[in-house]
C-alpha cells in the first residue's frame, strides 16, 4: 500500500508516530521525562490504531461498493440472457401451436365454430353436428354449443357430420328443445 492511498486521517496519525518515537529515541535511559514520553507514545499509538481502522472500513466499503457494481452488472447480463431464452421458448411454443392446428390459433382451437362469441361455457366434446338456419347458412359444433344455437334459430335444422357418433343430431335436436333462446344471455352467462 503506498502512502499516497492512505486517508488524511491515517496521514496525521503516522507524522504524530514518528515525531514521538523521535522524541523517545532523543531521550536517555533514566531521564525523569519517560513517563510522559510512555503516556505520548501511548496516545500516539491509540491515535494510529483508530485511524487505520477507519482507513480498513473506508477502503473495505469501497471495495464492497466495487463488488456489488459488479454483481448487479452480472445479474443484469443473466436477467438478459434470460429474457431472451423465455422470448425463444415463446417462439418455439407457437411455431408448435401453428404445426398442431395450421389454419387457426388456440383460441379458436379451443372453442367450437357454433360457440357464441358472449357464451362462455365450454365446450361439451368434439365437432359432430352441423346446424343450419332457413337460409341453409350453419356452423359446425359440439353437442353443447349446437343445441344452445339451434334453440336460439327459427326453423334451424341439425345434421350429423360423418364420422358423428350414433345419435349425436337427435341429441342435440332434443337438448335444444329443453332450452330458451339465447341462453348465453340469462344468469351470469352459463345458462344456469
């Protein structure tokens, strides 16, 4: 450590040091003032301690203050690696979702073509009917979604896709007579 890092503090402490061991060394073995030489050496010396402990914290708070620099700018480089690993794995989910369903998103995998966008149950099994109005416009549903839109339709009709299971449009065709229209729309949304 060279003299030049030391504090101010620790620069009065060491000259005071050396003027009272000069003075010590000046005197003769049995001289009456050695007592008080001892007394100056002593405070001198309590003088030194105090200032290089405080010199020790000060250097050891600005070298901690180094380190926590260096660890925040580390944690940041992590955090960024981070983000961008989530950010390909978000990526890499979706390339997946488009792979398993092509031509729609998961929203709309989720929910059959006959769900009203209000309705908010889900649906009951797989696409099996397809309901059509007087016009012969229709969509293709679960049983669920199917029977809440054909209760909700005049004149609508229920047709089975091929690979329905048997009996899947009567059961639809009876469900949509045990319900009012527009279901969706009374007690919360759910029909309950």
């Amino acid at each position: 450590m060279s003299r030049a890092d030391f504090s101010p503090q620790l620069h009065t402490a060491i000259d005071a040091a050396r003027q009272a061991l000069a003075a010590a060394d000046a005197l003769e073995l049995n001289a009456p003032e050695i007592p008080e030489s001892h007394e100056k050496l002593a405070d001198v010396l309590h003088q030194l301690l105090g200032a290089l402990d405080a010199d020790r914290s000060a250097r050891l708070s600005v070298q901690h203050d180094a380190e926590f620099r260096n660890l925040c700018r580390a944690a940041r480089m992590e955090l960024y690696a981070a983000t961008g690993s989530l950010q390909r794995l978000v990526r890499f989910e979706q390339a997946l979702t488009r792979m398993i369903w092509p031509d729609t998103d998961q929203a709309a995998a989720d929910r059959c073509p006959a769900a009203h966008p209000d309705d908010a149950t889900p649906c009951g099994g797989p696409v099996v009917v397809t309901v059509l109005d007087t016009r012969d416009g229709g969509a293709k549903g679960c049983e669920h979604h199917a029977a809440r839109l054909l209760a909700s339709l005049e004149r609508g009709r229920v047709y089975p896709l091929p690979d329905a299971p048997e009996g899947a449009a009567s059961r639809v065709f009876r469900a949509a007579g045990n319900l009012r229209p527009f279901e969706w729309l009374r007690r919360g949304g759910d029909g309950s």
